[in-house]
C-alpha cells in the first residue's frame, strides 16, 4: 500500500500527468474560490455592522470562517472535480502497471458526472456533521479524518471498478475489499488535509486507487 502511495505521488509530477494536473488544479481552484466567494457572501448578508473596530474585527472573523470552510470544503470539491480527469489518469497507470492487460473503458459522462455529484453531496453533508463535533475537544478532528478516509475511499475505488465492471459489481468489490480500500482512503485523507498539495488530490487518488483495483483484482483472481 505504501509502495502504490508512493508511486502514485511522482506520477502526479511525471510528464504524462503535467497537462492533466493543470487542467485538475485550475478546476479545483476555481470550485473552491466561488465556495469561498458563496460563504463569504452569505455570512455578510446576515451581518451588518457599521461600528469601525467592530466591523474590522467581524471582518476578519468572517475571514477565519470562511478560511475554515474552505478546507472543510476541500474534499467535496475534489470529489466533484474527479469525475472530468479521472478516466484520463487511470488510463496511465493502468498502462503502467498492467501493459498487457485489457483496457478500462471510459466512464459515460453521466455516470461520472453523476456519481461525483453523488460523493459531493454525501461528502459535504458528513463534513458538516464532523464540523458539529469540532465543539467536543479531540472528537472533531478525528471524525473529519476518518470521515474522509471512508467516502473518498469508496469514491475513487469504485470509480476504478467502474472502468471494468458494472457499478453493483463495483459496489460489491469494493465492499468484499472493504478493508484494504479504507486504508488507501486514509492516504488520501492525509493528502486531502495538506493545503495546497490537496489540489492534486484527484490526480494522487486516481492513480492510487487505479494501483490499488488491479492489484486486488490480481489477488482475487490468484488461485487459492
């Protein structure tokens, strides 16, 4: 699992993947700024302040706030951007790692579109409830952690699956695996909570949860 961890951060940074991650990080960028823009304006429309040092000081907490959002809002908005550059990736490393074997086949654009729309809004809404438990000291840290290492996981695991077999199959394999998968998910989570290299994160989850599928499925085919 390290060793795919590995080689799956110095693919983010080889040649093959340079147009994919600029194209990833300008769109993650770009969600993660109108995120930001959306709370910043909801949180003025309901405060208006006209008293100088009181304003000021709600200002910045307003930008404390909205700061904090905004890594709270990193893994949805990585789960949304995944679907429109994950086949790409996984087509890489799948070459890489198993040159003989057969191709994946490209996820429709409303299968992909619609189990990333699916992840973020599931991912979001058990942020939200990890954010509820940041009041209970040492709870809410963890619960965001393992919240993520569960639902990215399952997101980009079933989304390998999904180039080589139907979405329940994806479903059942990724259950069967459940452990495995939920450790790759922890990497992730780790990734998703370093700023600034969590742009990349649909780039590195793709490639390790692409190792992670073949190598499973290696294992699942291997004789007894």
């Amino acid at each position: 699992m390290l060793q795919d961890a590995l080689d799956s951060l110095s693919d983010i940074f080889s040649a093959p993947f340079r147009s994919v991650m600029i194209k990833s990080v300008a769109l993650t960028v770009a969600v993660l700024v109108l995120g930001g823009f959306g709370l910043d304006r909801l949180a003025l429309h309901f405060v208006t302040v006209s008293n100088g040092w009181l304003a000021a000081a709600i200002s910045i907490a307003i930008g404390l706030g909205v700061a904090a959002g905004l890594v709270l809002l990193a893994a949805p908005a990585t789960s949304l951007v995944a679907s429109f550059f994950f086949d790409e990736v996984a087509a890489i490393v799948e070459r890489e790692v198993d040159p003989n074997g057969p191709p994946g086949r490209a996820l429709s654009l409303w299968d992909g579109t619609f189990a990333s729309l699916r992840f973020a809004a599931l991912t979001l809404a058990v942020m939200l409830a990890a954010l509820v438990l940041l009041f209970v000291p040492g709870v809410g840290f963890a619960a965001w952690f393992v919240a993520n290492a569960y639902l990215l996981g399952r997101e980009y695991f079933e989304l390998a699956a999904m180039r080589f077999r139907s979405a329940p199959e994806a479903r059942a394999m990724r259950r069967y695996f459940a452990g495995p998968v939920f450790m790759a998910g922890l990497i992730v989570a780790a990734f998703v909570s370093v700023p600034v290299l969590n742009l990349a994160t649909p780039l590195f989850a793709a490639a390790l949860m692409a190792r992670l599928h073949k190598r499973l499925e290696r294992q699942a085919l291997a004789p007894a």
